[in-house]
C-alpha cells in the first residue's frame, strides 16, 4: 500500500524589525486528524455495558461503515441502523456529528428508548474479550475485572434433576449477548425451555456474570425447583486427561491385554466422629492394579446422605480384571455445602477371591485443612511383596518471563511413572503469597504413593477466570525417596490464543539435570539470538560496552585495544563489513585500514580480511554478547576491571569480563521504523481500540515509524494506524495522539542491557512502562523491566540536514511483515531494510 503523510509539519515565522526566522524546533503539528473516543449503549437495555469506539478517517471513511461495525458488537434483531443522543431527541446521520467523549444510543428502529447510563455503565461487559491479568487482581477482586471474558471457555450444563443428560457449550460472544440471550440458547441445546440456572450445589445463578464465574458448570431448569443430584463437573468440563485416570497403568510397551472378567469388590467407609467430619461432596474411589486401574467409582447412598459424622458406608462396587491391587485412591468432588470430610478407616472385599484389606486413614481431605488436599493415596499390604511408601514430592513450576504470562486459573497436573500415576491434583498452595506471576517459581508438595521412576507429566489448567492463559517454562519434580530430580522442559503457551491453542501439555522427564541444563541454556541461546541477530547486519555501526569496566570497546591508531571508552569517542565505533551468519568482521569506523582481531589469544588491531579478524558472535540468555575468534575456537575477546586486554589465566573469574552489550548506531532517525521489544518475542503494539500492550506480536501490528523532533526527542507513529501516536495523557498510556506535545518522548538509553525506557517531555518523571499484563501505563522509572524497550531497526530512517522531523513521502513503500521472522537470514533481512550508503554516512 502507498504510504500517506503520518501528520503535516509547517514552519511558523515570527515577524521582527530584523525580519530573522526563529529556531525550527519551534515548528509544531498542524490541523491534526483527531481520533474521537465515543461509547455507544443498547435502547432501551441497562443491562448493556456499552462498547466504546475510536472514530477517525482511517477507521471509519463512511457513516455507514461505522453501522455495520456496531451491528457486530451491539445485539440488536436487525443490526444498528440508528444512532441518536442518549434521550432519542436527535438523530445522527452523518461521523462529523459524533462529539469526543460523549454517549449514544443504537436502536435498529427509529424509534429510542431511553436509558440510565450511569447504570449501565456500571455493569461489566461480558461479551468483550480480555487477556489481561494484573499483578494487582490476585490482591485486589475488583482488578481481575469479574464478569470478563478473554476467550471462549467450556461450560457443563446439566439438566435438573438428570445428571445423565448433560451438555458443553462455549461462552462465546455470541451466545453472551445478555442473559435472556443466554438462556435463549441453553433451550436449543436443552430442547427444553430454560427458565432458571442453578449452581450444582443449589444456589440460583441469577446472572450472565455469575454463570462466568461459575466453577464451570450449572443446573438448567425450567418454573421447578432446584433437585440435588450427582453434577460430577471433574469427568466432563475439565481438558482430555486432565484430571482424568488413565486406563493403564504402564508405560507403553508393557500394556497387557485387558480382561473382560469383573471383580466385585465390598467397601466399607467409616467417617471420622470429628466435629463436622461429615461431607455433602460426592466421593470417589479409583482401585489400582497390576495390570491396569480402575475408572473413578462414585459412591451413592440410597436411604440417606452417605459420609456422615460417625457413620460407616458400605458399597459393592464392580471392576474389571485390574490385577493384584497394590494401592486406592479416594476423594471428593469438592462441592456442596460443606466438602471437607475426615475419613477414619476404609476395609475391602475382594468378593472373587475373598481377600480382605484393612486401611487406617484417620485424615482430612480438605482444602481447609492440612495439607488441603481433597484426595490421598494408601498402599495396599500383599503378603510376600513389600509395601509402597507414600511420598511427598516436590513440584517446582516455573513460569515464563513473557509478557502477561501468568494466570488466575486452576492450574492441575499428574504424574507418571513405572507404577502408577498420581491422578490430577491442583496445584493451589505453594510457598508464595500468589502462584503463576510472571517470572516466579512456585514449589508445590504433592503427596502420593511412590510411583518408582518417572516418565511423564501431563499439566494444564481448566481455561477459567479473566487472563487464564499461561506461558509454562519448566516443571522439576524432586523425589525426596530417592533423591533424584526429574525435569520437564516447557517454555511454551498453554493459551487457547497463543501458539496451537492448547491449554494442557503432555511432557516427558528429562533425568540428568546437567544435560537437561545445558539443553535450556541452549535453547535461551538460540531464542536470544533471534531475537538480536538484526544488530549484526553488513553496514551497521555498533559498540560493545562493558558492563565490568563501564567503558566501550576502542580500538586506537596504534592497534591496541581497550574498554574504557567514553559514549562518543570516535575510536569506539565498529562498522559490520563481512556478516556471515554469526561470523562478522567488525572494522573501525575512524580507522578504516585496521578490524577486530584475536591474534594468539590476544585482543587487537589488524588489516581487515585476515583470518584472525574473523569473529564468531555467541549470545547469551542476558543479551550480552561473546566475540570469539573463527581461527581458534574458546578463545575470547577478555578485559579486566581496568579495561585492559587480557586472558582467563591473568586473573580470577570476578576480575575479568568477556560479555558485551551491543548498540547500534542510528537507530532513532528520523523516518526510521522501528519495533519495541518488550521480550524475546512479544513488543509494543498499538492494539485497534486505541489502547497499547506491550504483549503483542513482533510484526507489522508492531511497527512504529520515528519522527525526530529534536536531539534524544522523539514521537512514535503506529505505521498500521497512520496518524495514531503513542502518547501520556491524564494518566494513561495510549495510542490515541495526534502529534502534539503528549506524544513528544525523551529516549533514555540503558547501558547495562542495551534498552530504552521512553519519558514524557510534558510529564517529566513519567516514563511508558509496563504491567503485569503488559497493558501500557505511565510509570515511575525503575529497574524491574516494566520501562525497559529493546529497539530493532525494520528500516533505517535518515538525519534532517535542519535537525527536524520531515513529512513522510506519500510515494514511501510499505514495510512487509517477514513470512517467518525466525528463518529470516541476516543477509536477506539486510536486503529487506533498503539501506543504503547515504543512509548510513548520515547517521548520528
């Protein structure tokens, strides 16, 4: 697409007796396009929350495009063919009429009904998706924003009275239109008339908030009441496998063949006499054998509700030909009333072979109480074979540093090994305050009959609560039995909208800790220099600061080398003449006949096209480079704390430094195009209602398109959106400018990681930072990564000979997104920059 100007810049003259012409930094925006923010509310429905709109020429060029876009998210029978002012006195026909800030009604009549906007403003809007989950919502309810819906989530819906007939439907936008309309589509799929929605332990689900916040199932019913029932939510809403028992319990390769003889089994339960050791949660018992377990048995009472305080339950339960039984897992389901539940003992009848088993339990299976676990594993006692021991292991769960890559939801997992699994547990009580932030590890403790070595884990969550999706690095599971550590490696999405949409992982165990560590490290290598081969492109000019010196890189006429350069020193510049992959040849920018050099293991200065001249380029995982020589590989480019050259065998390990933060030179002209990384993979994206987060894709969505007001002051236009700027602005953080001065930031460069935080020129102080949920804020500056922007240059921009921002050409071609960013090759990507020798003579 053509490219039309991003704003118009025009010269203001002063008249003066000497008739001089003022400084041009006082050149300024004129008649900028400004975007109109407007809400829109439903006639007649204070139920509706409303959509809020940005209007401008590029998002709407016709009244009629801007009906057909609220038809979309305003449910009306016939779309919206009305828009008039909140009282319906007045219609609107035409985008100029629409006032920034105001309200409206849509109707698809002319005719308006009235409404309390004050109240319906009030009401969360449901049908709008969410990613977002704040640091804050675990501390604050309100900040998880209830009622929220990010993605379409499962939902079990049972008809009352008959836990058999039962149905899953997706809480899409659609169907979440209003509660009526809710209610409107439970009957189609019901094929009754649903009136009313119960909880599955009989509360009335009076709302479309309240069904979201459900724990994932409801009672549908008609003008009766509500009738108990076995709404089991376990076997049907949660993910494939989890939590689920799988049907064998050996690894593949010795599975036998599974008999068709049953075994009828007699289970007697005793309550514990405890105060309120009783339970109104429905129990389960799974039976696990040597050739296989059993499926989850429910135990139902027939004259009374079973599990009370003091009272024994017997049951004939019937399996099929598990084996020899050498362990029993029993549990609760979690719901009603009061679920906690204290079991005294439990005694089994093998009525086939009339052997009898004895188990003393005496402990709470309770999220209130002890270990608040709602179900335990017990070793069963064969004569002659020794017993299991029961085990606590420790689980260890690590969650990614990406943007938003926490999660409020309910996260399971379960375990497998040579005998047995652990069924799905949730993992809900780690040593933190708050499990799944951002970049923490939570250390859980699961306990569970010892399962011998370990192979697998499946883990994944149930896809509930505003921002659920999860960015799992790594689980390491520590049995403390044998004292052997078992790592699972990750570092993917479990997010029904990021990567292939999947929300549970089948892992496998990776047991020596030092190649599963070598394997991570390399792989966080291979993702940095992704993420920062751009920089090496043939034609850049760079510096390397040393973090142990603070100093950069010199290289003097004479040929000798240091690291204690200031920030301009011409002698610290490095222009990439030769870039082959991760091999470059770095010559000096002031002293062209003399490059880079590892001559014998020592630092120089030498003739450009010589074999020792050839550095190989090694990332690591903190963004700092190593520069080791092509002729002798091991051999690195080494500095003491002085800044002079030296070796490994020179001085101790804390004395000497061989990382590099790498700069590139020019990246901040004007006309460039530029992305800001907020990660490896992940960057700062204008998103379409106006808003910014920093979670976004690292593609032309991304991009933003320099215009340099003065020295270190720039603005930032979306090259998506032309003429939407990223702004500060009463407190928020957007990119709703228009190229006045709230857009106008100072570039503060961060020598430690090679990073920019971006500070208001109107606000100073107040910097474009990030929250947990990568949603863009004004903040304070700190050094905890929230204002940190790694910059990449798509397209070198040039320096005004006048030192002012230009119009952009009508005629500039447009910026392709690459097909796949990660195979892109340095040398195509240096072709698809367009740079040329001009371009990088003129950088400053």
């Amino acid at each position: 697409m053509s490219e039309t100007p991003s704003t118009s810049f025009s010269m203001i003259h002063r008249s003066s007796s000497e008739g001089h012409v003022p400084s041009l930094r006082n050149m300024r925006v004129t008649h900028p396009v400004v975007a109109k923010k407007i809400s829109f509310y439903k006639s007649g429905d204070p139920q509706f929350g409303g959509v809020r709109v940005v209007v401008n020429p590029r998002s709407f060029k016709t009244f009629d495009a801007l009906l057909d876009n609220l038809s979309r998210k305003v449910p009306l029978p016939f779309g919206v063919r009305n828009i008039s002012t909140p009282r319906g006195r007045h219609s609107i026909t035409r985008l100029e009429e629409l006032e920034d800030g105001e309200s409206y009604l849509c109707s698809h009549v002319r005719k308006v009904q009235p409404v309390d906007l004050d109240k319906a403003r009030q009401r969360p809007r449901p049908w709008h998706s969410s990613r977002a989950i704040s640091a804050h919502a675990h501390r604050n309810p309100a900040a998880a924003a209830p009622g929220m819906l990010r993605a379409p989530r499962r939902l079990v819906v049972f008809r009352n009275g008959d836990p058999k007939a039962r149905h899953v439907v997706l809480l899409s936008r659609r169907v979440t239109q209003s509660f009526e309309a809710f209610l409107q589509h439970l009957t189609e799929v019901m094929q009754f008339r649903v009136i009313k929605l119960y909880a599955t332990d009989g509360r009335k689900v009076p709302s479309l908030q309240a069904v979201i916040l459900s724990s994932g199932a409801v009672v549908a019913a008609g003008r009766e009441p509500f009738k108990p029932g076995n709404y089991d939510i376990q076997k049907y809403l949660l993910p494939a496998r989890l939590p689920g028992i799988p049907r064998r319990v050996y690894p593949k390769g010795n599975t036998r063949t599974e008999s068709r003889k049953s075994g009828n089994w007699k289970v007697s339960i005793v309550t514990s006499d405890l105060p309120n050791a009783g339970t109104s949660s429905q129990i389960y018992i799974i039976l696990y054998g040597q050739h296989r377990s059993s499926a989850p048995i429910y135990l139902y009472g027939t004259d009374r509700a079973p599990f009370q305080d003091g009272h024994e339950d017997i049951f004939t339960i019937t399996v099929g030909d598990i084996g020899t039984l050498f362990k029993i897992r029993i549990g609760h389901t979690n719901s009603g009333l009061s679920p906690s539940w204290c079991c005294k003992e439990i005694q089994l009848w093998n009525m086939n072979s009339g052997k009898q088993f004895y188990i003393p339990v005496q402990r709470w299976m309770a999220r209130d109480q002890e270990d608040g676990e709602i179900c335990r594993e017990f070793p069963i006692l064969n004569k002659g074979q020794p017993i299991l021991p029961v085990t606590v292991y420790e689980v260890h769960v690590a969650t990614g540093e990406l943007w938003n890559s926490g999660t409020v939801a309910n996260v399971y997992i379960s375990i497998y090994g040579e005998k047995g699994d652990t069924g799905s547990r949730q993992l809900f009580r780690s040593k933190n305050s708050f499990n799944f932030l951002r970049g923490q590890t939570d250390t859980f403790f699961l306990e569970a009959v010892h399962l011998g070595d370990l192979y697998k884990i499946i883990v994944g969550h149930d896809g509930l609560g505003p921002g659920n999706g999860w960015f799992l690095d790594d689980i390491v599971i520590r049995d403390p039995t044998t004292n052997r550590e078992y790592a699972f490696f990750c570092h993917r999405w479990l997010d029904q909208e990021e990567d292939d949409g999947k929300i549970v992982r089948e892992l496998y165990a990776r047991d020596n800790s030092i190649i599963f560590a070598r394997q991570k490290l390399e792989h966080n290598r291979k993702e940095t220099w992704a993420a920062e081969s751009w920089k090496f492109m043939k034609g850049n000019t760079l510096q390397f600061y040393n973090r142990l010196t603070g100093g950069f890189v010199r290289l003097h006429p004479d040929g000798t080398i240091d690291a204690t350069g200031e920030k301009m020193d011409k002698y610290g510049f490095f222009d990439v003449i030769v870039s082959k992959g991760n091999i470059c040849i770095f010559q000096s920018h002031e002293i062209r006949h003399l490059s880079l050099a590892l001559d014998n293991g020592c630092v120089t200065g030498m003739a450009s096209g010589r074999a020792s001249t050839e550095l190989r380029v090694v990332y690591q995982p903190n963004r700092c480079a190593l520069l080791e020589s092509v002729l002798v590989p091991g051999h690195t480019v080494i500095f003491d704390r002085h800044g002079k050259i030296a070796s490994e065998s020179a001085a101790g390990y804390a004395d000497l430094s061989k990382e590099f933060v790498v700069f590139v030179k020019g990246m901040f002209l004007n006309n460039a195009v530029i992305l800001l990384a907020t990660s490896l993979c992940q960057a700062l994206c204008l998103q379409p209602d106006g808003s910014c987060t920093g979670v976004g894709n690292q593609s032309e969505k991304s991009y933003w398109r320099v215009h340099k007001i003065s020295s270190g002051i720039c603005m930032f236009e979306s090259v998506k959106n032309a003429r939407m700027y990223l702004r500060i602005k009463d407190g928020q953080c957007d990119g709703t400018g228009t190229g006045d001065i709230d857009c106008h930031f100072k570039i503060k460069k961060n020598l430690e990681n090679a990073s920019v935080s971006l500070e208001s020129t109107k606000s100073p102080g107040l910097f474009v930072g990030l929250q947990a949920d990568g949603q863009a804020k004004p903040v304070i500056y700190t050094k905890n990564g929230n204002v940190f922007f790694y910059p990449r240059v798509i397209k070198f921009g040039r320096e005004n000979s006048m030192g002012m921002s230009e119009i952009p050409s009508q005629e500039e071609e447009k910026i392709q997104e690459p097909k796949n960013q990660q195979e892109i090759t340095p040398e195509s990507e240096a072709r698809g920059l367009l740079l040329s020798s001009t371009t990088n003579s003129n950088r400053k």
